[in-house]
C-alpha cells in the first residue's frame, strides 16, 4: 500500500508543480513506483513541466467518468522507470470532479503505487477540496514573501480542519544574499509563524527556468544547488534525517573572502 | 555626528524582513481569528458568564471585537452595564 501526499499553497505561482515534478522523479530515481497527479483541472500544467504533454490520451477526468481505466490515462516517464503522470483535463472545470472520485482514484493508485503524488490547484475552492480529498500526508509549499506565507497559514488552518494533520513545511527560491542583508524573512521567521516542522529549503536557481523550458527535471542535475535541495528533500520523505544544507556554499566572492579570512 | 550615526544604525536595524514578519504577525491574527466566529462566540459566552457575576448587563448588546491600529492588536470588548451588583457571590475553588 502507498502513500498519498497532496502538495499544496494556496497561493499561485509559488512552485507546486516544479516541486510535485522534482520530488516525484528524486524518489523515482531511488527506485520507487511513483504515480504523479495533477489536480488542476483547466489548467493542466505537470504535463509540460514533465515534458509529456505530446502523449496524453485520457486524463483524470476520463477516469472519474468511467470513460477509460486507469491504466489508460498513465503516462509513463521515459526518463525515470517507475514514474507515471495521471494528468488533469484541460477542457474541463473543477467541478467536473467530485471529491468522492478523488478519492476512488487515489486508492486505486496506492495499490499499484509506493507514492501517489497530488499537484493541488491554487485556491481554496473545489479544486483544493478535490485534491485533498484523497490525500493522507500534505506538503505545503511557500516563498519567503508576505503573501505566499500569508496563504499557507489559511492552506494549513483548511488542512487540519480536513484531518490533514501536521502538513510541511517546503520554502521555495529563498535568496541566501538577501536574507543575509535583512531583505528576506529567514526561514526561522517562517517557521516562527505559521508553526509547522520544515521538509526543506529551495533556493532560488535560475537552472529550474532552463530544465523547465525543456520538460527537465532540476533533481537530476547533481551540480545544482535546487537540485540538491529536492534530492535532500526526497531523502526526508524517506525517512531519511538530512541536515539543511549550507545555502551560501558557493557564494560571492567577498562572502568566500571572509570566510577563508575566517571573519564570515 | 554621533547622533547621525546612532540614526543610521537605528534605520538599518529596522530591516525590510522585520517589517515584513511584523505585518504578517498582525495580518494573521486577523485571519486566524476570522477562520473560526465559534471561537469568538465561545469567548463572549464566557465573558458574560464571568462579567455577570459581577454586574448587570445587557448581554444582547455585548460586543466583542480584535482591533487593530498602527501595530497593536487589542481584544475589545463592549459591554452594557445596568448596575452593580450589591452582593458578589465568590464561587468556591
């Protein structure tokens, strides 16, 4: 029996679907079966990000509906054995899916699945209630910004509401320079607030722009420091205890100057 | 100069984070507060209960509000009183 883990935000635009992307081939590169969902019913993107956009046939809605089996509407990855993308109808609204069937779907993929993994729409509307509906873990991801923390404190208070108990905490395109010179919340100051244990620190890597323009995934690259990042992420999940890592260990030139002058 | 000085530091020590933690703080009291009325409900059911041991009052008008203004966040509460009350019954521990 797998796991069904939700990833989620409330706010857009903050990286879900990077994040369900990454995570979901780290763990398929160590090995496990792998089925990535996405729930944004409308706007399907997990597709494109995955690079599989050209071979979808049936999607989530075809399946709730009865139009296919499941098996029929997942892709599987050529890149990484194991790693299935189950994508959303983009003709569709949310409301052509009920949480009900959600929930159908997502047993049925924890029987033939390690991991099922859910990219949530934005909002808090039906879409979010549909991806959540299956779900018994949730990952909530933010940016070091008032808004996007803002929102995950709502995602989270909805989340325990739902039984969705003790979500994580996942901070996205943290700039190492800027919290340094006080411009960026550090991520104490967010774990201050909204309360929650943290999965991992991603920081901001122009490296998620290039793969994403090529269906890439980030977590393959092992010079990348996003890269790094996801795989330590995917190694928690597993159970893994993974200390944070350094965030400036290739910092600017003076930054290294200082720290080889043993002043940094 | 030194009082120059004393400013400047003063000025960098309120750093764009901080305000950004301390708006947060404030804005999420609002909302967490917003999410659940039941709670606020819960609070004004044990004012009364509380207050009415003491006083009079008008219980249908009672309000009880989070107010925030410039970067204090303060529980106020409005609560009619008719008269004291002569003989205060403390309630055994």
């Amino acid at each position: 029996m797998g796991e069904v883990i939700v990833i989620t935000s409330g706010k857009g635009g903050v990286g879900k679907t990077t994040a369900t992307a990454n995570i979901g081939a780290g763990l398929a590169m160590r090995g496990y079966k792998v089925a990535l969902v996405d729930a944004d019913i409308g706007l399907r993107n997990l597709d494109v990000v995955l690079g599989l956009e050209n071979r979808i046939v049936y999607d989530l809605v075809d399946v709730a509906h009865g139009h296919c089996r499941l098996k029929q509407a997942l892709i599987k990855d050529k890149r990484f054995e194991g790693l299935y993308l189950l994508p959303a109808a983009q003709t569709k609204d949310k409301t052509a899916v009920k949480p009900e069937q959600m929930k159908e779907i997502c047993l049925q993929l924890k029987e033939e699945f390690d991991f099922v993994i859910i990219d949530c729409p934005a909002g808090i509307e039906q879409g979010f209630r549909n991806a959540i509906a299956g779900a018994e873990k949730a990952i909530v991801i933010t940016t070091p910004e008032v808004s996007a923390v803002r929102d995950a404190d709502r995602v989270i208070g909805l989340l325990e509401a739902a039984e969705l108990r003790e979500p994580k905490l996942v901070v996205n395109r943290l700039r190492p320079r800027m919290v340094r010179q006080g411009d960026m919340m550090t991520i104490e100051d967010i774990i201050d607030i909204l309360a929650v244990d943290l999965l991992g620190v991603i920081p901001e890597d122009e490296q998620i722009i290039v793969t994403t323009n090529r269906g890439d995934t980030v977590v393959l690259m092992d010079r990348s420091r996003s890269g790094e990042a996801f795989r330590n992420i995917t190694r928690r999940i597993l159970g893994e205890p993974v200390p944070l890592m350094e965030l400036e260990r290739d910092g600017h030139f003076f930054a290294r100057l200082r720290r080889i002058m043993g002043l940094g | 100069m030194l009082e120059f000085l004393a400013r400047l530091f003063q000025r960098h020590s309120l750093s764009s984070k901080d305000v950004a933690k301390e708006r947060l703080r404030l804005v999420l009291v609002h909302d967490r507060a917003n999410i659940s009325p039941e709670l606020l409900q819960l609070l004004k059911d044990d004012l009364i209960k509380t207050v009415s041991k003491y006083f009079e009052i008008e219980e249908k008008s009672l309000e009880v509000t989070l107010d925030t203004s410039d970067d204090v966040v303060a529980l106020v509460a409005s609560i009619p009183v008719h008269r004291v009350k002569r003989s205060v019954k403390v309630a055994s521990v």
